[in-house]
C-alpha cells in the first residue's frame, strides 16, 4: 500500500493535480462538451492534452513508448479526474483496454494511437442490466481462418466513441462456464456492427451494441482461443481497481466543496459550519474517504506485485469506495440545502457522476457479494 509515495508518484501526482484542476476543470469540459450536445461527452482536443504528458501511456511498457507504471500511479491519475470530473477515455483506454491487450499482437497495433491520444478503446463485456461476466453467451463460431459474432452488449462506456472495442464472446462452453471465453479486437466499422448511442445521467455516453454475424479474423484474437478469461480478468481488474480510485476522488471532490461551503454560508448569523451536528457529519466523512482511499492504493499495489489476494482486495476496494462515494454525495448535496438540487451549483454533478461511476464493473453490492464468495461464503 502507498504510505509514502515515491518521487516519480510525486511528481506524477503533482501533474495530474495541476493539469486536471486547470484544464480538466467542470466548467472548461464536463459542463462545456454537455451543453454542447457533444455526441461523445468529452473533448478529443483534451485526450491528447493526456498525451502530451504521457499519461495515456501510463500502463504501456517502457518497450512500447509507454511510461511502464501500473495501476498504483494511473490510481493517482484517477483520483484526480474523480476529483474534477473531469470526461475522458483515461479509464477505459489507458487502464483497462491496456492491460487487456498487454502482450498480445493486437498491443503492436493499438498501442501507437493510444500513446498518441489519436484511439479510444471500449470494453464489450455486459449483455444484462447488471454487472456478469460470468453470464456471458455472446457467440463467436469459427468461420475459415476467423470468427463471426453475433449477439449484443450493453453499457459500453464510450461505445460510440471508440476506435478499438474489446468483445468477450463465448467460442466454448455456455453461460457460467470459466473457460470458453475469448477476447475480440473488433474495429469500430466492422459491417455488421450496429451501434446505438446512449447519454447516461453524468452527461457520459455509453452504447448499447448488436452484432449480426461480424467477420473478424484470426489475428482479432487477444490471447488465446478459449483462453480470454486471463485478458479479460487483466482488463476487469484494472478497471475495477481504476473506478475504486476514481470513486475516491469523486468523494474527496464533493467533500471539499461541501466544506469551503459550510466556512461560508451563515444561518441564523452563524456560519453554519460551527453547528456541531454537521462538523460530526463532515469528521466522519472523512474518515471514511481517507479508509477508502487506503484500500484503493492496497489494491493497486496487490495488481502490480502480482499478488494473489488482489482479486479480493480490488473487490472490497470497489465496494468501499462506492459507499463511500454515495454518502459523500449525499451529504453534500444534503449540506448544501435547496441550492444542491439545481444545476447552476455543481455539487449535483457529482452525485450524478457516482450514479454512473458505481454501477461501472461491477455496483458496490455486486463486489460485495463478490468479497463473501472468494471468501469461502
């Protein structure tokens, strides 16, 4: 676990703060691209602002151009875009859709426009309302030297956006079955593929996606035949571990803009922060951040050594900061009284994000749940 970080995570933290604060602020991209009406809710001017400072390449390996880190340091970046709300494929294309392709010859391919800020990924995994990886049936049958699939998906954040969609089908098995599955580098205009674009309550956009007997072939195959479970369980835990930081930044956010309120908004010819009641309520809020910002950064690190306990530490991670998250926006919507349920104040926005942010990989009680299984429950 991060207790202190090193000089490279200072220094990677610092960026990320400054850069986000200024440039990934509320009003310059999340209110700017949603008043808009920007089909992709986040500015591609702005992806390669990450690129430009390297950040897209967080995750790639020295080797391939990228800055060799791991989920600990793209965690430091997330907090920060949770802090801001700031829109972007960071989460989806720099973290998760990398550490999919990691080793496999589709890396070679979409690695160079990912480092440029030039590609956004999407991750192709959900058929159902909830979180199931598991529950996957989308089929892949072998057609000459490839496959065809066919089947549908459903909240593909960035769906409409993307350049790159990673498909997890079933060439194997059926539904529930650990092995069977692969992973599909598609193409966002492979015929066939009908995408419908969503706009979700934050202002992101998702996409519900149909594929009617899509030609990929062999080289589409991230991995191996049958053996996508590895790639895609990369994928889901960097992802998962990349929310829970995400979900802390979103609290801390909300926390902080709660409190320069309560230091200026007066009641009764009293600051209503000198209330006792709310000072315990904001005391215990940020106990409880600072626990979930602890367990995020223990299951970064458990990712990166490699450790065999990250699995569950990455769950209790997303299920701890996903009730955190709630409750600070609720407090802080609460705190803020009337003027917490109108758009022209932005602390509603963050309890939009968390609305979103905590269903994505999976909602605080499917971790739960999660947690009690690998357990031995």
């Amino acid at each position: 676990m991060i207790v202190r970080l090193s000089d490279d995570q200072t220094m990677l933290a610092d960026t990320a703060r400054t850069f986000l604060a200024e440039e990934g602020s509320i009003s310059k991209q999340l209110r700017h691209w949603r008043d808009i009406g920007c089909k992709d809710g986040f500015g591609h001017d702005h992806w390669k602002q990450f690129a430009e400072l390297g950040l897209t390449g967080i995750c790639i390996p020295e080797g391939a151009g990228g800055m060799g880190m791991g989920a600990a340091e793209a965690g430091l970046v997330l907090e920060e875009i949770g802090r801001n709300l700031t829109p972007s494929p960071f989460l989806t294309t720099a973290v998760a859709a990398v550490r999919a392709l990691e080793g496999s010859a589709q890396a070679e391919r979409w690695y160079p426009g990912i480092l440029a800020g030039e590609t956004v990924a999407a991750l192709a995994i959900d058929e159902g309302r909830r979180h199931d990886p598991s529950g996957i049936t989308m089929r892949a049958e072998k057609s000459g030297n490839g496959f065809t699939l066919s089947g549908a998906k459903q909240f593909v954040v960035h769906g409409a956006s993307a350049d790159l969609i990673l498909v997890a089908a079933r060439t194997g098995g059926s539904a529930g079955d650990a092995d069977g599955l692969t992973l599909f580098a598609v193409a966002s205009d492979a015929a066939g593929l009908g995408i419908e674009d969503v706009v979700l309550a934050d202002s992101s956009h998702a996409a519900r996606l149909t594929f009617e007997n899509v030609a990929v072939d062999g080289d589409a195959v991230v991995g191996e035949v049958d053996g996508g479970g590895v790639a895609l369980a990369r994928a889901l835990g960097a992802g998962r571990a990349g929310a829970a930081a995400e979900l802390v930044g979103v609290a801390a956010g909300a926390s902080a803009m709660t409190l320069d309120y309560l230091k200026q908004r007066k009641q009764f010819g009293r600051l209503i922060g000198e209330f006792q009641a709310l000072q315990h309520r904001s005391a215990h809020l940020f106990g409880e951040i600072e626990i979930a910002r602890a367990v995020a950064q223990k299951a970064a690190a458990l990712i990166d050594a490699g450790d065999a306990r990250a699995e569950l530490m990455v769950s209790v991670a997303k299920a701890k900061a996903g009730k955190v998250a709630a409750l600070a926006v609720q407090e802080a919507v609460q705190m803020h009284g009337g003027i917490g349920m109108t758009d022209a104040h932005d602390i509603g926005l963050y309890m939009k994000r968390e609305a979103v942010l905590g269903e994505l990989f999976g909602s605080a009680r499917w971790h739960a749940n999660r947690v009690a299984e690998l357990s031995g429950y």
